[in-house]
C-alpha cells in the first residue's frame, strides 16, 4: 500500500514539476505498487484455501 501512496504523491508533485513524463513515472510506481497489493491478496487467499483441504 505504501508504494500505491508514493505513486499517488509521484503523480502530483511530478505531473507538476516535470509535466506528461512526472505524471507517467508516478503512475508507473502507483501500478507496480497495485500490483504487489493485488499478488499478496491472491497469494493470502491460496494460502487459506490449501490450510483448509489440509484441515
């Protein structure tokens, strides 16, 4: 989540600062950082999933 935020700040003080490119930097940081959040969700899931057939 902590990368999702940086994104975000990325996205505004460089869509600011450096214009199209600041923006697309940010939104690639906000991107990677959704999609570690999205794996560790799926992952937490299988996770729970396979302690229950263990049970």
């Amino acid at each position: 989540m902590r990368q999702c935020f940086v994104g975000v700040g990325l996205m505004i003080f460089l869509g600011y600062a450096a214009g199209n490119v600041g923006f697309g930097v940010g939104a690639l940081v906000f991107c990677i950082g959704l999609g570690k959040v999205f794996a560790s969700k799926t992952a937490q899931k299988k996770m729970e999933k396979n302690n229950d057939l263990m049970r």
